[in-house]
C-alpha cells in the first residue's frame, strides 16, 4: 500500500477550541473514481473523460478500473496505461470477466488486481491492419510489431515467464482462468517481496524505492513451485506490485 503524507494546514482545516486543548479535524475528501471497461477499447479520444479523471486523481484517491473487456485498440489502451503509470492515487483493477488482450494490459498496470470467480485472460500479440505499397505495409508491420512487442514484454514481465512471453509475441493465445491468473499474481508479489527484502537488507546505502533488475531467477522453476490448487473465494484480492512507477 502506498503511504500519505499529511501536514495541517489553515486552509485545510477546522480548528475546534472552546478553552481546552485545540483539536485539528481535516475537512480534506478523498475520492474514489470508477471506470466501467466493460465494452471493446476503442479510440484515445473515447478516453478522455476516463484519462482526465485518473490525471485528476491526487494521492490518497482510488481509481478502480472494473474490466469485462475481450480488448481492442492499442493506441486507446496506450492512453489509458500512461496515465496509470503517472498518477499518484492508488489504482484498482476489478476483473469481472473477460480480460483479455488490451484489457490484460491495462489490469497488470494497475496497483491492485482484484480477481472475480467469473474471471478470464487472454495474452496474446497484437493485430492490425494497414493499406498502402508493399514497402510502406512492410514498414508500418515491423514498426508497429517493434512497439507492442516492448509493451508486452514490460507488462507480463514476472507474469509470465519468459518463454511464454516469446511465445505469446510469435503467436501462441494464452488462456487463464481465474485460479491460473491468482496463482501467477501470487507468484509476481512473492518475487517482488524478495527482492524488497534483499534491497532493505543492503543497507541506507541502497535505494530502497527502486528494486534491483533480476538477476538469476528462473521463472519456469519459480512458477513450478506455487500451488497449483487454489480455493476459489468470492472476491480474490491480489497486490499487484511493480519494480518502480514513474511519475511525469
């Protein structure tokens, strides 16, 4: 969870004293911002509404992203990942369904995934489609490739292992149920507090808000070892944690 800072101040409060030790009540309100992604991701320009109100977000905020979305457009989920990754407020992906394509994108973006029964994701590469001479086709393909295939590799990065990823950019669809995709969450968040454990124990030295790059862990053995089993909940709930979040 993230940590708030808060400091009193005149503007910001009421200040009650009738003779006895003042008391300082905060009038501040936070808010809570709820965005129906229930209908395939569409052009930037459908977002912006959804955009502004995660860039208005301040710390302290919740932004829930509520997704039953088989994907879309990935110029329309760039737009939404880029504000994800520069707010402040915490940020809630509730998957409710289908989360698929785009839709995945944007749910592992967020702070905190949370897992319905219902729940189902599919990762696999991009599609689109383009007119015009065979050299501008050719060139549009490779530039187009180029760009969704550095978003895929960022954003399942821990999620899937590294030969699933390969194979999901080559063209393999990857299905998960709401289990799998628990049980690969699980995992990420394990390996992240290992990682935040071995950078606290490195001393005041180190920089402890940004996590070191991997180094030697094999995913493939890592995944092995979660439990394959695991007991279905109403609601799961699921930290989902990154290595760092940069704010512009």
């Amino acid at each position: 969870m993230k940590s708030t800072f808060v400091r009193f101040s005149d503007e910001d409060d009421e200040i009650i004293s009738q003779g006895t030790l003042p008391v300082a009540v905060d009038v501040r309100t936070q808010h809570t911002y709820i965005i129906q992604l229930d209908e395939p991701i569409g052009p930037p320009s459908y977002y912006r509404a959804a955009v502004k109100a995660i860039q208005d977000a301040n710390e302290g905020d919740v932004v829930r992203i509520c997704l039953n979305s088989q994907g879309g457009r990935m110029d329309g989920c760039a737009s939404i990942l880029h504000a994800l990754a520069a707010t402040p407020a915490t940020t809630v992906a509730e998957i409710q369904g289908d989360c698929h394509s785009a839709a995945s994108l944007i749910a592992l973006s967020c702070d905190i995934v949370q897992v319905g029964e219902n729940a189902s994701m599919l990762c696999h590469s991009a599609r689109w489609g383009f007119m015009g001479k065979s050299e501008d086709v050719i060139q549009n393909a490779l530039h187009n490739k180029k760009i969704s295939d550095q978003t895929m590799r960022r954003i399942y990065k821990h999620f899937l292992s590294e030969q699933e990823i390969n194979e999901v950019i080559t063209g393999k669809e990857l299905y998960l149920d709401s289990d799998e995709i628990v049980e690969r969450l699980e995992a990420r968040e394990e390996y992240f507090e290992s990682l935040q454990q071995e950078s606290n124990s490195c001393g005041s030295d180190s920089n402890t808000n940004e996590l070191p790059e991997q180094l030697d862990f094999n995913q493939g053995d890592f995944f092995e070892e979660v439990t394959e089993t695991v007991s279905p909940l109403p609601t799961k709930k699921v930290p989902a944690k990154k290595v760092s979040k940069k704010k512009e």
